[in-house]
C-alpha cells in the first residue's frame, strides 16, 4: 500500500506563534552576522576578543591615511559595534545596515581591493559577503522575529534597502575623501 502525502502549509495561527521559516532564517543570519559584527567593533574599541584596541587600532588607521586615525577607529569601532547589535536585535534595520555598509565601503575600497577577490589572500571576499548581508536585509527587513515588526521599516522593501545603500555609501564617501 502506497501513501501520497499532500502539502499543507502551516495553519495561519501557528506562523502567528513560531513565525515563518524565513523568519527564522533572518534570525539566524540577523544574529550571526550581527554579534560577529559588534564583537569585531568591540575589539578595536576596547580590546577584547583578541582585539588591538583603540590606541593601537588607530595607528593602524592611520597607516591607511585616516587622520586623526583614533578618531576613524573609534568611528569604525561604534559603527561596527551599534549596528552589529541593532542588526541582531533587529532594531533600526535600514540604519544598522547602513552603518555596517558604511565601514566595508571603506575597507574594501582601502584594504581588500587591492589584493583581490579572495579572502585568502586578504581580498574583498568577506568585506563583499557582509556588505551584501547587510544590503540582503535591508531589503527584505528583519523578519517578524525582530523589533523593528512594529514599524514601517521592518517591512524592509526599496526604501529600506535605498536608504542603507545611500546613508552607507555616503558616509563611506565622506570619510575616503577626508
């Protein structure tokens, strides 16, 4: 005796109570990415998490150009730190994306471009892969497993989407033309 399954999709009130899939999927790359993203902010702001800390981080700044180069540390720091954790929380989306999309504009553009595509070889790859996370969610919005579902821009959509790309690649802009 055979038995054919048929496809049901979950009951409205069970989404309502566990969420989507792809809820669940946000959660997961909300949170992946953005506690990897606070912790690498927190390593040049403080030191820790096998972190150079800020005195340190900023002479490497400015061994890049950026002057005063503890400044842009700390700029980069915060911007890694708070949108990292808005990110995970889901909280300010668009802005957590744009503060993230912000400091990878600048590393690829003065760290990783001129070595190529793979991280291997201290390329684009990985500061390419968390732009695009960072882009991906604004897009989508964080999912109903966020604290931005009450709030327009947690739908994400193109204006969600528009404004990180816009805030991230102009406050990129402004900090490589400094």
């Amino acid at each position: 005796m055979t038995t054919t399954r048929t496809f049901r999709p979950a009951r409205t009130e069970d989404r309502a109570v566990f969420g989507s899939a792809a809820d669940w999927g946000l959660l997961l790359i909300r949170v992946t990415f953005g506690l990897l993203m606070a912790a690498h902010g927190a390593q040049k702001l403080f030191g820790i998490f096998g972190g150079q800390g800020l005195t340190a981080t900023g002479k490497g700044f400015e061994g890049l150009g950026y002057r005063p180069g503890k400044v842009f540390a700390t700029i980069a720091g915060l911007s890694e730190l708070l949108g990292g954790l808005g990110l995970a929380v889901g909280l300010l989306t668009p802005l957590a994306c744009a503060a993230l999309l912000g400091v990878m504009i600048n590393a690829m553009a003065l760290v990783t471009a001129p070595n190529g595509l793979w991280a291997s070889d201290g390329g684009l790859e990985y500061t390419m892969c968390i732009a695009a996370v960072a882009v991906g969610v604004a897009a989508t919005g964080p999912g109903r497993l966020a604290l931005d579902r009450f709030f327009p821009w947690g739908r994400g959509g193109w204006w969600s989407a528009a404004v990180a790309l816009g805030l991230g690649g102009l406050g990129a802009g402004i900090t490589l033309s400094l």
